[in-house]
C-alpha cells in the first residue's frame, strides 16, 4: 500500500490485478453541471445575486400568519420560481452542448488487445493497463507507453495541436527492448510491470521503469504519448495505458468550469442592496404613519378604542407588511429581462457572418450569454502565440549569398536597375540564382550555401504514399522544414537520411554526406552546426544561428560579404522576417581528430553534459567564413498586426503568454505589432530567485525615477512588508493593496519580456507584486517558455491584484485551457477537430482577427445595451411602485393598494416588457463602422461610463421625481370633481387605473429618449404596448367583472374613457413630466457631449474627420533610439524541445524496410 501512495503500478497483460488497483476509468467530462450537482451549483450561482436572495425572503415572510396585505400570500413564490425556471432552462441549455461534446469524445472507438486479437471498444471503457492499437490519423486516448511501431526502431510521429496549437511533428521512440514486438501474438504474450511516477500536471517530464523478466529499463518522456496528440505519418503503434480520464496529463492541465460573475452583475448586486435600504426607510416611514394614525387617530383612539400597547407591537410587523408591499421597488423584472436580453446578444455574436470563417465553416459561437456585456470592459488581453497569432507554417522567402539578395517574388522597389556606371542594383529573382549557381562569379558561394541547406539539420524525409515520388519532410522544427524545402526548390533536393549520412539530389546525380557530429540548438547557443564529410572526403563545419553568435565568431580575414549581408539583414528583419546567418569553415583531418577526443569526453560526462558539450562545440566553432543569410515568414493568422493596433488604441493591454523560445517571440512580437520601433526591451533571462529580484526592484525603481514617481514606501506597502514577514500571517490578514489599472501617465513605450525560468521566480509572493508592478507599466509584454500552469498564475496576478481590471485570455490548445478559465473572460481559437480550447471557453472564434469585432462592436453594444436595461428596469419599476407610496399617505398608510391586483401583475410580463427588450437586443449607440474606425470609444466600457455608481442614483432620484409628479398631478386632476360627465365623483380604482395608464405612458416616452436606434421592433415594443393596454384594459374591466375576476373595474370603462379630464391628462403629463429629461438631454449634447455623442453627429451629418487617424509625432531622441536598435536580435527556432531529438533522428534510416505488424 505505501508503495501504491509513491508511484503507480501498471501490470502488463494482467488485467485482475490492475483492477484490484482500482485506477480511475477513461471518461471524462467538460460541463459545469452534472446531474448530482445541477441542483447545488445552480441554486448557489443563483443565490449569489442578491436580488434573488430578497425574492425569497419577501415570499418567506409573505407566508407568515396575516402579515401579507395581498390576498394571494402564496401567489408570491410563483416570480421567483419563474426566474429560477427561466435561468435554469438557459443554463442547462448552454451546459447540454458541452455534455453532447463530451459524449462524443467518450464514444469514439479504439483498439484494444483482448487475447491475441484487437477488438473495437469506446475511450471510455478503456483502463490502465489495456495495450492499444493506434492508427494513422488517431488521437490518443490516454496517456500510453510506446511499446511499438510500423516505423524502424519504434519511432512515431505525433502532431501535438491539440495539446499547445504547435502543427509541426514531433518524434517519440519505444525502448530498443520492445521495439521488435510487432503483432498481437507478442504483445499478448508481454509479461511484466511498469512503476512510474504519480498522475501529475507535467506535460514534458515522465520518469517510470519498465520492468521485463529480469531486466529493469528506464522510461523517460521519448516513450510517453499524451492524450489528445495525434499519430501522425506512422501506419499504427501500439502502446500500455498507464494514465486515464482526469488522471491524464491533459486532463490534470484542466480544471473545473468556473462559475463567473460579470463585473456588471457586481455593482447590480451592490446597488440592489442600497435599494433594499431605501425599501427598509420607505416601510418604516410608511410603519410609523399607521403607528400615528393608531395613537392619535380620531376614529381608532375614540370609534374603535384600539389600544395604545397593541399599536407598538404591531410595529414590526407592520414593517415587514409594507417591505412586501413596496417589494417590487427592487425589480423582479429586472433578472428575467437580462436573461432574455443576454441570450439574444449572445445569439447575435453567433450568427454574425463577419465573424464567421468560411475556409473552414466554422461560425463563432457563444457558449455562455452570461458575460456578453464583459466584452466591452476588457482592459488586458493574455493571448497564446502558436496557432493563435501565427499559423505556424514557415515560409522560405528571401536569402542573400555573397552579398546578393534573391527572392521568389521581386518587390517592385527591388527590382534590378543599372546606374550611369552600368552597375546594377537591386534583388533578383530564384531563376537569376540557378543561372549563377550553373555559370556565375558567385557560383560556388551558392553551390556552397545550398548544400548547406540540404545537409545541415535534423529533417527526416518520407516518401508520400498517396503521392508516390513526392517526398514528406518531418522535422521536430518548421522552420528546418522550410529550409529544406528552399534548398529542394533551388535544385538540391534532400531524399534519404541514414544512420551517419545524407543523401541529396542535384541535377539527377545524388551526393552522400556523412554526418561525423552535430552540436545541437538550444537558446543559450542560438546555433546549430554539424560536421560532415563530403563525397571528396575532406571535412567542412557548416552552422546557421542567429547573427549576433555568427558575427562574432567569423574569421577577421576573407570575408567579404559581412557589411553587405548586415545591411540586407536589416532589411528583411524591418520586413518581419525570421532571420538566420549561414557559414562554414574547411576542417583539416589532425583537427577534427583533435576535437573529437574532446567531444567524445564531453558526451560520456555524467554531471553538466550540456554544458560540457557546448564547451566542446565553442573550441571548432569560430574563423567562420560568412555565406550570407536566409529570411523566413513565421506566417501570421490573417489580420492579427491589425487587430493588436486597434486594441492597443482602444487601450486594450496585450500580452503574450508562449511556449517558445524568446527569440521567437521577440521576432513574433514586432511581426504583428505588438512590439515597435520605438520601444525599449527590458529582457529578464535571471537564473536565481534573488538576481530575479534584483532585476526587477532596479528596473522599476529606475522606471520610477525616469517618470518622476516617487519610489518611498507608503503606508500600504509598509503593512504589506510587515505581513509578508510573518509567517503564515498573509493567509490571516491578506494584503488589501492593488495596483491601479488606470495609468494614464505619458510613459515612455516599453515592452517586458521574461522567460519562464524567471518568471517562476518572479511569481513568488515577495516577488509578484513588484514583477506586476513593472509590467503593468509596460506597453507590451512576453512571456516566454511558460507552462500551461504559469500561464493561469499571471492571468490571476493581474485579475486579483489589479484594481477593477478586467482580463481575456485567447488560446487554441489544451494547454489554454487553464488560462482560459482563470481569465473573466475565455475565448478559444476554433476550427480544428478536437481543439479543446474552444469548449472550454466562453466564446469560440475561428481567427484571432475577429476579437476585433467581438470586443470592439459587440462588446461595446452589449454593454451599453446592458446599463441602459439595468437602468431603465430600475426606472419602470420603481416609478410605478412609488406611487403606491406617495398614496399612501393619503389613505392614512392604511395599506391600501391603488393599482388593481392583475394590471399590476401584468406590468412586467405584457405592458412595460417589450420596451426594455427593444433597448437590450436592437439599440446601437454608435454603428459598426464607427466603432471599428474609432476604438477609442472603447474607454467608455473599461470606466464603467455607462453604469456606475452616479448614474443609478441619478437615476433614482429620476424616479423619485417622476412618481411623485404624476401622483401630485393626477391626485389635482381627480380632486376637481369633473371627471365625469354627469358631474359624479370617480372611485380609487378609476384614479389608479387613470394613474397607471399615465405612467405607462411616461416609462414609453423615457424608452423613446433612452434608445439611440429605432427598428421595426422598437415601433411595435413602444407603440405596441400602448396599444395592447387601450386594448386590453377596456376588454378586462367588462369581462371580468362578470367571471368574479377584478370586480372593483365594474363599470369603470364609461366612467373613464368618456371623461376629457382623463384624456388631456395621460397626453399632457406624461409629456411634462419626461420634459425635464428632455430638456437635460439636449443641453448635456450641447454643452457637455461625451464621445459617443460626437460620433453619432458626424456620422448622422456625414462630418469627415479632418484628423489624421494614425498621426503619431516622433522625437529626435526615439530615432537615435531606432538606430541603436536596429541590430536588435533575430531569433530561430531549431526545434519545439530545448535539448533536441538529434539522437533521435541520426539512429533514423530511411533505407530500412518498414515493420507491417
């Protein structure tokens, strides 16, 4: 048992003692809700909105003995049940889609060994310890160890896409043991025990042994294969399930879905409590009214002889009688109108053809409408680089050798020209290239340059089965792949790999290298190089890296190309482009005999290999003779650079969280403008705790200073230093500073890049604040080398120690998920089979470009459409139910009602219900166009302009004074005693009905001055309720009467509609009454208009802005700054893994016959 609870015991082809183990089974699921746990997490999520928590009690204290003043008590629970109804339906709704996704995943089929034959079983029946069968072109469906494969010596190709977005294959190979068991007879007759670590959340460590009759071999991460990567390129493999379900490495990356609450929802949530306070004041007024009238009334102190002490025991409870009367001031409505509004909004996202990618099919969608109004408040965007900003396809698009720039495409700038002298200048062409490589001055520089290419990597080729002749290029890097397919385009085409040579073909005649060594890449060297031995037997060092490692290391005598090669490297890294210098030097025999001792020493070290090994390669890598260099597009999705300038103007923060390397993602980070010209690169590649911390204290501090900040300790920071100092005191009493999100100082562009080794320090608690101080400082800012876990932990940093920020995060693999789900907001990059991302998300995309719209057009409208149906829910009802107010100190707070019961119950569910559903679903305060052209006005949202703490008291105080208005007037009209032709006094029912049709009619009024947009349904939501009321009122006041439904209406209709007093009235008055908003409405345009306001004028009267858009003014000192710069670094990417698959791939042979298995 102890040795169960250290690491885990796999049985092989023993399936009774693996289930004595009792291992997790293979399903899995996705879906915020399950059918135990529906009913607790949604009753939670509902409770936590306080609204609903006063639905309750007040239908709680309804049911108490004779405190209710309606004459249905219970007829008070049907609301809130209706809007638990309402909301579950539309949560289990969204939360049915990701069950049927999961359903889908769980059934798909697989292999597994039963005997001495495979059978077809569904994921979720698979179990630790069954031996799959995995074909071409399927997922793993758990974690495996590779026993073998159709490939020689057990190597298989995985695509990773689903797990970190990369498309480029990735090599895995079986032990040397198990790599000759190739049917099912042998694998059956398998016996033996895996022990290997604990189910954990580390996508790229493995250790375990593997235990076989006597032997006991080491496993290492080469023979782990993850759920959710794909076989690639290989006929089949087999593998033993040691991992499954949520025990997978996939599924430990992933948590539960969270239940998020819009930051709208929380001040809705915070003003429904001041409104109860209001309530509370409102009933005790009205309870002291009736606790007057009983002490010193005339008829209850002498007619009814009540006594004194009774009145003062019914005091609470009259209080709590007029809370259930005056109840509806806190809108009911209020919930179910959002709910429909949101699943609407929602709905529209989804069914927008401009976020709709055709290359693929695939529409975006909406998986949950609950956070559609935080679209149009995000202030930093956390997005994932490879597959979300690039499509990582590697271009090979320009090279210069001997100081002549080529190119497949010539740009017209670049096109030859001949000057007076008769010297041309200018690119040429790939054809213009061939012709030199065959008859050229420069021809053996080329000759040179391509073979190169064609020798110098780590690619292995394939023969296409369904294209036979065509040959594959798998390589653990795109970018090798590029270079190999420039050097196949350019006539030398690379075809065999073998043990300890290469082969490639070159005008019909093929050349064999042997490959004597090869240094490998990693982010240290920035280099890669190899020594080989040519068909004329002598020795040559070729290497390609980066130019800052190249240039110093070249021979200071015999190489003429270096100026011009720099100047041409400028050129094509201003273009963007993934740079990468070439060179070589002649090897004599003695050395080479030399240096291989010393490398074979290094190899065979025990301890610091790595390093012994780069020690080795540093002593033959120098007196280099430059070729020239290679340009390549790291392809960017379409219209990404656009979309980060436009939320960089819409002050939308970006950072980048990737597993790259940095120079990769420094290059990716100018490529689409997220890193400019101008900004200075603040770099942190700090190896320990402390010099991390060092780095970033001096470089804040520095920045401070810079800015005139001042840098001594506050108040604040004095007690978090005191807490932090004590042990285990910061989890008692928590730090309550946060930085301030908004930072409008004119600070000088600078972008913040940190690799994951330092960023795991700067994540510490004594560390993190100061880490998310500078970077909040920071235009731009780059994580490199981050885990799926990191990644979670910085988009928490700045969620919960940012003051008011509000964060997206966008990704497309599994690894995102996490990052997704800790962010307000998570939207996954749709479009490939299997993308996890997007169904963890809250909203799915197919392409990063369409963040634009979603954030800047629909978010913008959703929040704005949002506030206005908040406030104006807040309006409606709180204006109607004031006047039961105002009239009761009328009739002696008595607690009489003025409205009959069912009009009243139908006020929000048929004559005020449109209205706000034509403000939510169809009003834009500015069109598309100018949303789009003006992201500015995206400020609006990351303030909270629209719904803030001002804005919903100057709303109540707005129906304050229109309830009172129309009590006060309609109470004069009435005490005229002319209402009736005949010259009789009205009933209190005619008066509120009289009452209730005017404020029907003043809330419409106010809809019409709220919405900017009218559509055929604001026509119908506004003059269509006042129709249905005409309409229905008269209808309900002759019928009911006669079934014993609302008899107090009994001949109310020749009373009322036959009075000139009641018509004049509800024309006049409501007019007068939304003068005052009127009149405030047009003077604010006038004299103090917002932003959107300006916009809507010039769109409306066709005004051209005379402004340039993207006028920017640079100073002297940012140019200096730009050419000091201009020899920035260039990155290349050799390889996804730190330390390489060259062993891998240099035991590969690509002669040998393939296993049928």
């Amino acid at each position: 048992m102890d040795e169960q609870a250290r690491y885990r015991l796999v049985y092989i082809n023993d399936p009774i003692k693996n289930s004595h183990l009792k291992y997790l089974h293979n399903g899995v699921t996705t879906a915020k809700y399950q059918f135990y746990s529906f009913l607790f997490l949604f009753l939670k999520e509902q409770f936590s909105k306080y609204a609903n928590v006063f639905f309750l009690f007040i239908a709680i204290i309804q049911n108490i003995g004779d405190l209710s003043p309606l004459s249905d008590p219970k007829a008070g629970i049907i609301p809130l049940a209706l809007i638990l109804v309402i909301s579950g339906a539309k949560e289990l709704l969204e939360d049915s889609k990701r069950h049927q996704q999961d359903k889908s995943t769980n059934n798909r089929d697989v292999n597994v060994l039963c005997g001495t034959t495979f059978v077809t079983k569904r994921w979720k029946e698979v179990v630790v310890g069954d031996i799959i069968r995995v074909e071409n072109g399927q997922y793993f469906c758990a974690d495996l160890i590779l026993i073998s494969s159709s490939e020689p010596d057990g190597l298989v190709y995985i695509e990773t896409a689903n797990l970190d977005g990369e498309t480029n294959l990735k090599i895995r190979q079986s032990l040397k043991e198990t790599s000759e068991i190739l049917t099912p007879d042998e694998v059956s007759r398998m016996d033996g025990l895996i022990k290997c670590e604990l189910p954990n959340n580390s996508l790229y460590t493995f250790e375990g042994t593997l235990r076989i009759g006597h032997k006991e071999l080491p496993l290492n991460p080469d023979q782990l294969l993850l759920r959710g990567a794909m076989l690639r390129n290989t006929r089949w493999a087999y593998g033993i399930v040691v991992f499954t379900g949520h025990e997978s490495k996939l599924m430990k990356n992933a948590s539960a879905t969270p239940i998020k609450t819009t930051r709208v929802e929380k001040l809705v949530n915070q003003h429904i409590i001041y409104l109860f306070f209001v309530l509370v004041v409102m009933a005790v007024i009205s309870a002291l009214g009736t606790l007057r009238r009983q002490l010193y009334g005339f008829f209850e102190k002498n007619i009814l002889l009540q006594d004194a002490s009774k009145a003062w025991l019914q005091f609470p409870a009259n209080i709590l009688t007029y809370i259930i009367l005056y109840n509806n001031l806190i809108p009911m409505s209020l919930i179910i109108s959002l709910e429909i509004v949101k699943l609407a909004l929602g709905q529209l996202i989804s069914e927008d053809e401009d976020l709709y990618y055709e290359f693929n099919d695939t529409p975006a969608v909406a998986r949950t409408s609950t956070l559609v109004e935080e679209l149009g408040q995000i202030d930093y965007v956390f997005s994932d680089k490879t597959g979300t900003l690039t499509c990582n396809m590697m271009e090979f698009k320009l090279l210069t050798i001997a100081g002549i720039a080529y190119a497949d495409v010539v740009p017209d700038t670049k096109k030859l020209v001949k000057d007076s002298d008769g010297r041309v200048s200018g690119w040429y062409n790939y054809k213009h290239l061939m012709d030199h490589c065959d008859n050229g001055q420069t021809s053996p520089w080329i000759k040179e340059f391509l073979q190169l290419l064609a020798v110098c990597h780590t690619v292995i080729p394939e023969e296409s089965e369904e294209e036979p002749g065509k040959i594959i290029f798998q390589a653990s890097s795109p970018d090798e792949a590029a270079l190999v397919k420039g050097a196949q385009m350019l006539g030398f085409s690379f075809h065999t790999r073998k043990p300890k040579s290469v082969i490639y073909k070159h005008k019909n005649q093929d050349y064999e290298w042997e490959v004597l060594n090869i240094n490998e890449f990693n982010s240290t060297r920035k280099r890669m190089s190899a020594l080989v031995r040519g068909p004329d037997g002598k020795i040559k060092l070729y290497i390609k890296g980066a130019d800052t490692v190249i240039l110093e290391r070249l021979a200071k005598d015999n190489n003429p190309f270096v100026d011009t090669t720099c100047g041409l490297l400028e050129e094509y890294a201003n273009e963007g482009l993934r740079t990468l210098c070439i060179a070589y030097r002649d090897i004599s025999e003695q050395e080479y005999t030399e240096w291989a001792q010393i490398y074979d020493k290094a190899a065979t070290t025990i301890n610091n290999r790595g390093e012994a090994l780069m020690k080795a390669a540093e002593l033959i890598e120098k007196d280099l003779i430059l070729l020239g260099a290679t340009a390549i597009e790291d392809k960017l999705q379409d219209g990404v650079p656009d979309t980060i300038h436009t939320l960089a103007e819409a002050g939308v923060r970006v950072w980048v969280l990737t597993g790259d390397r940095q120079e990769t993602a420094i290059n990716i980070g100018f490529s689409c403008k997220l890193i400019t010209d101008e900004m200075s690169l603040l770099i942190c590649n700090e190896s320990t705790h402390f010099e991390t911390k060092e780095f970033l204290e001096g470089k804040l501090e520095a920045l401070k200073q810079g800015l005139g900040i001042s840098t001594e300790e506050d108040w604040d920071d004095r007690w978090a230093r005191i807490v932090g100092g004590v042990p285990y005191m910061n989890y008692l009493i928590p730090s309550t500073k946060k930085i301030k999100k908004s930072n409008d100082m004119n600070l000088e562009p600078i972008a913040l890049i940190i690799d994951g080794k330092s960023l795991e320090y700067a994540l510490e608690d004594d560390v993190k604040m100061t880490f998310l101080e500078l970077a909040t400082m920071c235009k731009a800012v780059i994580c490199c080398r981050v885990s799926p876990l990191q990644k979670a932990l910085v988009v928490r940093l700045v969620r919960n120690n940012v003051e008011k920020a509000v964060t997206l995060a966008i990704g497309d693999g599994a690894n995102d998920v996490t990052m997704i789900q800790a962010a307000h907001v998570g939207v996954g990059i749709s479009g490939l089979e299997g993308l996890q991302a997007a169904r963890a998300a809250d909203f799915a995309i197919a392409q990063f470009r369409f963040l634009k719209k979603l954030l800047l057009v629909h978010g913008n409208w959703a929040y704005s459409r949002i506030c206005k149906v908040i406030l104006y829910a807040f309006y409606k009802n709180i204006t109607l139910y004031l006047i039961q107010f105002w009239f009761s100190f009328d009739n002696g707070f008595s607690g009489q009602t003025v409205f009959e019961t069912w009009t009243q119950a139908s006020y929000n569910i048929a004559f005020a219900f449109f209205q706000p559903l034509a403000i939510g679903v169809f009003d834009q305060f500015v069109t598309a166009r100018m949303l789009d052209k003006y992201p500015q006005l995206y400020h609006n949202g990351q303030v909270n302009k629209f719904y803030n703490a001002t804005n919903f008291w100057t709303c109540i105080a707005n129906t304050f004074f229109h309830s009172l208005f129309l009590y006060v007037a309609f109470r004069g009209v009435y005490s005229e005693g002319e209402m009736l032709p005949g010259g009789n006094i009205a009933n209190q029912w005619v008066f509120g009905q009289m009452l209730y049709t005017a404020e029907l009619i003043t809330i419409t009024i106010k809809a019409a001055l709220t919405i900017d947009t009218w559509v055929n349904f604001t026509f119908f939501a506004f003059f269509g309720s006042i129709a249905l009321w005409f309409v229905g009122l008269p209808l309900y006041a002759f019928i009911g009467p006669k079934i014993l439904v609302g008899e107090e209406l009994n001949g109310m209709n020749e009373m009322m509609f036959t009075s000139l007093a009641f018509w004049m009235a509800i024309i006049l008055i409501p007019l007068l009454v939304n003068m005052r908003d009127y009149v405030w409405k047009f003077v604010r345009r006038l004299m103090y208009p917002m932003d959107h306001h300006i916009i809507q004028e010039m769109h409306k009267y066709q005004i051209p802005d005379m402004a340039p858009r993207f006028q920017v003014f640079k100073k002297q000192v940012k140019k200096v700054r730009l050419t000091q710069r201009s020899k920035r670094q260039r990155g290349f990417a050799f390889s996804q893994n730190e330390d390489g698959q060259a062993h891998l791939i240099r035991i590969y042979d690509t002669t040998r016959r393939k296993p049928r298995g």
